[in-house]
C-alpha cells in the first residue's frame, strides 16, 4: 500500500508520486500509476494470479523502490490505514493579497489594511514598483497590527539603500518572512533573523512580471495539494490591489470591482462575481488538466494562452504530452 499522504498523479504520458509529507516528487512509470490507483490493497498473490510472470517481476522490483524510498509498505491489515481525507476548508474570507505600488499611487494604506486584517487575511505581498527607502517601507508596516498577518513579503523593484541596514530593520517587523531585491548586478541569499532577504538580477519592472511557472514554484504539501484539486491554486481566496487603488483577482487581472480608497473590502469580495475564478481548478484548465504536476504547480489565470479564462498559463514551458521543459 502506498503511505496516505502519498499520491499518485497521472499524466498525458508521465506520472509522479506527491509525497505530501517530505515536500517531495518521484517520477514513476504511467503504467505504475495507473496499477496503484486500481489495485491498491491487493495482496501480493493476487498479482501472482492475475499477471504474466515477467510482469509480476517488474511489479514486485516496482513495490520494492517504493518501499526503499519510504512511499509504501506491505501490510496484511490495509483497512487500518484509510485513505487521506479530501476535506479543505478555511474559515477566513481571503487568505492572501497583494498590493502593487508605484509612484503615483495613493493608496490610503491604514483603510486598506485594517480592512484586510478584518477579511482574515494572513499572508500579505507588498510590491514596490518604485524607489523605496526603509524609512518609506517603516512608515506603511508600522499601520499593520503585530498579530494581524502571518506572513509579510516585499519585492522591491528600486532600493538603493545597503543590505545591511535591512537586518536591524527586520528585527521590528518580525511578520516579515521575505524581502526580494531586483533588479541588482547580483544573486545573493542572507538570513536575518526569521527574514529571508533574496538579492536577484531578474528584472521586476511591474506587475507583468508575475505568473512565471516553474519546478521551483511547486508547492508540495497536504494542505495545497488538497486545496489545488478544487480551487485555483493562486487566486483561491485571494485580493489583489493594483498601482491605482483597482480592486481585483489579482493586480495583473482585468476586471475591477472599485477602488480600495473607496469601497469596502469584505462586501466586494463575498460578490459572486469576484469569487468566480477561486473554482478555476487545474483539471479544468487546456494541457494542464493533462499534467502530472497539476496539484502541485500553482497557477496563473492573468496571463494565459489566447487569453482564455481556461487557457494554459502562459508563462509555463512545461509539455506534459512530451515530458519535457522549453
Ligand atoms: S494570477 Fe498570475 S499574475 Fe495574478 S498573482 Fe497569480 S500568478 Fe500572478
Ligand atoms: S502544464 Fe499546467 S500543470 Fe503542468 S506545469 Fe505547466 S502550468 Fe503546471
């Protein structure tokens, strides 16, 4: 039997194994896949039985890499090990938001926030598409209560000030678990404190920077695996607030449903309307839905191929009908 919280994932021509406790993926043949989802909890003389020798061989050398790498055993009492629940819930109105930030924005940060912390919210994306100083960066976070979000991102697009006067700054905003720095000559990595600070050269001009798909991206874990099978994997429970103040999906969505200085958070995001795309799930997305990392990969429904509310991310190079990377 496999483990309960490893799954097998079936795609066009290949498939994986999510192993949701260790944050991990291994690639195993489709015919595999397709084996543990039918026969599981077989014993090992039913495929004596029902297989060619040569196929029992390669069945049992196939169970045995499984039980080598820790995704399954062999019991004789399969009925005490249940199957993982497929429940997901979350009793906050919006779990994560975003607000892009230029330089002519005039966002009234106290309203927006206190707002945000009434929805629930728990981890919030602050994007600064401008230059920013620590002074500029303290004034807005010192408005966010200390018990309010779980986690705080930056991404600054212009700081000029040195890397380390962001460590005494951290030890204030202990909500503050990542700081990415663009658009610099250099790729460096520091730790300070509980702040991760991601020095990179990627360019990060504005918010179509956003929605690239790739292996690091790949959320491996019960929680989003679970959620991911009926909910859009980026923009379930999601806010997004863009330059001018537009509440939306996400900033880089098109539709808006007023602006953020003006109207009430909580009411917007109850509306049917708003909520549409948090359903948006994998298998019902082109190509994706053929994918074997489509619990796993998250999702981007601003940018897709023909612009299609269930077209293919557009920023992913993956062919799942090839098994192959661009
Ligand atoms: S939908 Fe796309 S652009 Fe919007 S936040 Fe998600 S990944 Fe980024
Ligand atoms: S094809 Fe879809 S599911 Fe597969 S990696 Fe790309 S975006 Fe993710």
């Amino acid at each position: 039997m496999l483990f309960a919280n490893c799954i097998p994932v079936i795609g066009a021509i290949n498939a994986i194994i999510c192993d949701l406790q260790n944050s991990a993926y291994y690639p195993i043949p489709k015919d595999l896949a397709e084996l543990l989802k039918k026969d599981s909890g077989k014993n090992v003389k039913w495929f004596q039985i029902n297989y060619s020798k040569e196929d029992y061989q390669v069945i049992i050398e196939n169970f045995d890499f499984l039980t080598e790498h820790g995704l399954g055993f062999y019991t004789k009492d399969k009925d005490s090990f249940p199957r993982l629940s497929n429940f997901w819930g979350d009793p906050s109105l919006i779990n994560n938001a975003i607000i892009d930030t230029g330089k002519k924005s005039s966002h009234d940060y106290k309203k927006i926030l206190n707002e945000l912390v009434a929805t629930g919210c728990r981890h919030l994306q602050l994007r600064f598409f401008k230059a920013i100083d620590l002074k500029e960066l303290s004034s807005i976070l010192k408005l966010i209560p200390k018990t309010s979000f779980r986690s705080i991102e930056l991404v600054l697009s212009d700081f000029k000030e040195s890397i380390s006067s962001i460590e005494s700054f951290v030890s204030n905003y202990p909500q503050v678990i990542l700081i990415i720095v663009a658009n610099r000559n250099a790729k460096e990595q520091y730790n300070f404190q509980e702040t991760r600070v991601l020095i990179t050269d990627e360019k990060i001009i504005d918010h179509t920077s956003c929605g690239k798909v790739s292996k690091e991206y790949f959320s491996i874990n019960t929680s989003s695996f679970i959620e991911n099978k009926r909910f859009n994997s980026c923009l379930n429970k999601k806010v997004g607030i863009d330059l001018n103040g537009k509440v939306k999906n996400c900033p880089s969505c098109e539709k808006c449903f007023g602006n953020a200085n003006e109207i009430d958070l909580s009411e917007t995001v109850m509306k049917q309307e708003f909520q549409k795309l948090w359903s948006v799930n994998k298998d019902q997305v082109a190509v994706c839905k053929d994918c074997e990392f489509r619990y796993i990969c998250p999702d981007c429904r601003a940018f897709t191929e023909e612009n299609h509310l269930y077209g293919k991310p557009l920023k992913c190079g993956y062919d799942p009908y090839k098994g192959s990377w661009d």
